[in-house]
C-alpha cells in the first residue's frame, strides 16, 4: 500500500469510522442480527409498514368520538392487526403507537419456529426454511421472511420427506414401520 499524501492524512483525521453520526444504524444492525434477517430491504419494508400503521391509528384518533365511521375503521384496524399477531390485544388503539419494525419481524417464520421450540436458534431456523425442511399447511416454504399470522401458526409443521422429522420421530418412539419403508 502507497504511503497517504498530506492532504489525505488530513482528510482523514476529520473522519471517524467508528461513530458515523450521519448513518446511526446500530438500532437497524442489532435488529438484523437478532431476528437473522438477510435482506435489509426487508427490514426497510416492516419500518415503512409500521409507519403506516402508526399513522393510520393517528388519522383515526383525530376523527370525532361518536363517529360511527371511527368505530367502525378502529375495530377493523384492531381486527386485522390481531389476526396477523402484530398487536397481543384488540383493546384500543394506543396498541398501535407500538407498532414497531420489531413486531413484524417477530412474526417471521424462523422466529415462530424457535417460539415453538422446532429450531434451538432462529439461525438454524433459516437454514431449515431455506433447505426446504419446513411447511405451512401443505406449502413448502423457501422464504425465511415469511410472515406467519395467528392462525398459520398451528399448521407449521416438518415436510413429510424431512430428515428432521424422521429424527424427531425415532426420539419420540413413534416412528410407524411403514415410515421406516420409506
């Protein structure tokens, strides 16, 4: 490597790589390494969703009372965000200020399946989605950022061709012989 000019070294003493004050990301990163998201356009989408949200819970509030309009748009706000397991209660809409980047990303599948015991980490979680060892109902799932509402929940389980799910059954003893055939 070239030794630095005058003018560079000086340059480089007004620069603080360590502290970047213009591109405070290291809310962003902690995130991205705590839910093992890949794409950090991911991340970009759940922050612009939950904006929206959070907005949307504003416009409502500031329509009057006794609207019927109002209730009608907060119950179904409540409803929705509920269903996809965003908010823990339809109770009002203050629960929406909370609405944050992390509440979707909570609803990830490698996160679900660490919630429900099925990956020790949600890195190993990942790689069993993107190996092709998980389903949703009777949809392989490839994609780690898929978001699984409520109701999904119950319905993930290990593909039937799944190696995993061979070894999780010989544990458990309930391996079938004809399993074992195939």
């Amino acid at each position: 490597m070239r030794e630095l000019k005058f003018h560079e070294k000086k340059l480089l003493k007004k620069v603080d790589f360590i502290s970047w004050e213009v591109d405070n990301n290291l809310h962003e990163v902690n995130i991205l390494r705590k839910y093992h998201i890949q794409k950090r356009e991911d991340y970009t989408k759940y922050n612009k969703l939950s904006r929206h949200v959070r907005q949307l819970a504003k416009k409502i509030r500031q329509l009057d009372v006794k609207d019927l309009f109002r209730t009608e748009c907060t119950q179904q706000l409540l409803e929705k965000l509920f269903r996809i397991g965003i908010i823990p209660s339809k109770q009002s809409l203050i629960l929406c200020d909370n609405v944050s980047a992390s509440s979707f990303c909570r609803r990830r599948l490698p996160v679900v399946m660490k919630k429900l015991k099925m990956a020790q980490e949600v890195s190993m979680a990942v790689q069993f989605i993107e190996q092709g060892h998980v389903r949703v109902g009777p949809d392989i799932v490839l994609d780690p950022a898929f978001l699984v509402s409520r109701n999904m929940e119950d319905f993930i389980t290990w593909t039937d061709t799944s190696k995993i799910k061979k070894h999780v059954l010989m544990y458990n003893e309930k391996m079938d012989d004809f399993d074992m055939m195939s």
